[in-house]
C-alpha cells in the first residue's frame, strides 16, 4: 500500500481534520492527526508530547516519524480525537500560562524569588507548567521580554486556542462559563499589555 501518509499537526477542529480526511481520501491519501505540545524550547530538545489518532496500521507507519519529532507520544483513537485531546489540553495549558504571568508579577513585587516560588508550587497546590520545568518558564519568559512580537504572536495563538475550545464546546452543547470569561479577558487584553508584563519580568529575571 503506497497510499500517501497525511499527519495534520496543527491544533485544529476534529470536524477540521474529517474534512481533510475525507477530501484527502478521494486522492488516495490517509490522514492520520496528531497535535503536538510543548513550546519552542521542548521542539528545540525533540520532547514534544504528540497525541495522535489514526488507525493501528497508520500509526505504525507514522511511529518512527513521530519518534524522531518528540515524546511521549499518546494513542488517543480514531481520526480527530486527538484533536479534541489537544483542545481541551490547551483550556488548561492557556489558563495557567496567563494566570502563572500575574501570579509572577504579583510575586516579584512581594520580593517573592521565581525559582523558590515555583519548588513551592511543584510540591502545593499551585503546580503548573512553570513549577515542573523552571529552567523552560525562565527560557521562555527571557525570549519573550526580549522581542514584543514574540509575545504578539503568543497572545494570538492563545486566543485561538480558547475559540477553538469554546466552539468545540458549543458544537457538544455544553455550557463553559469560566472558558467563556477567560477567552472574553483575553480578548481584552492587548498586545503592549502583556509584552509590558513579560518585559518586566525578563528584567526582574536578570537581576
């Protein structure tokens, strides 16, 4: 079976990727979805987790390329439920990157040291991704204070993040009404504003 293999990476609707797959099916393409996580610093190490959905004999083709891009990887089903895996990760990973920037910015105004704060975090109740792996917030935190347009792009992948998840809701016919807030808050929040927070606390960082 020389069919062509078609892995769709981004973070996008599961209807996205049926459509894809049903269009790709009538040039004798296969696709297999499979969404990845982790960040710039993570793609840099090749330790991007990659949530994939596809069949058993797909998978298995696709399993050394996936190999070779990052891991752990998760079986997550058929064709688009890794996708809504990826959406519904995303709620959580969006939230704690914005509310883990004001919660770093009160803390340093308290005189509250990053690193101490995140050991206590880790073990509390407060843990996040910046708590499990300082070193990559600090990368990522300094890479962003360095150039606003960095930050401008981050602040529009977020945003998309929470619409794709707010319209995966609504598709379900569930009610998110903490999703719905934070979105609207993000929405609110402009580009300068956040780089001016990631800005300061690169500064702080450097002290």
């Amino acid at each position: 079976d020389r069919a062509p293999l078609v892995a769709i990476m981004s973070s996008v609707l599961p209807q996205t990727i049926a459509d894809a797959a049903q269009a790709l099916a009538t040039k004798n393409a296969v696709v297999i979805d499979a969404p990845v996580s982790g960040g710039p610093v993570r793609a840099a190490e090749a330790t991007m987790s990659i949530m994939a959905a596809g069949s058993d004999e797909v998978f298995a083709k696709m399993k050394p390329v996936f190999d070779a891009l990052g891991r752990p990887i998760f079986r997550c089903g058929p064709v688009g439920s890794a996708a809504g895996v990826k959406i519904v990760n995303n709620i959580l990973g969006v939230v704690n990157m914005l509310l883990m920037n004001e919660a770093a910015h009160l803390a340093t105004r308290l005189g509250i040291d990053l690193a101490f704060l995140t050991g206590v975090m880790e073990v509390s109740s407060g843990r996040n991704f910046a708590s499990g792996n300082y070193g990559a917030y600090r990368d990522l935190l300094l890479a962003n204070s360095d150039d606003p347009d960095v930050t401008r792009r981050l602040l529009a992948i977020l945003r998309k993040d929470l619409k794709l998840a707010s319209t995966l809701a609504k598709d379900v016919e569930i009610g998110t009404p903490i999703l719905h807030a934070v979105s609207k808050a993000t929405d609110a929040l402009t580009d300068d504003d956040l780089s001016a927070r990631w800005q300061a606390l690169g500064r702080k960082m450097r002290e």
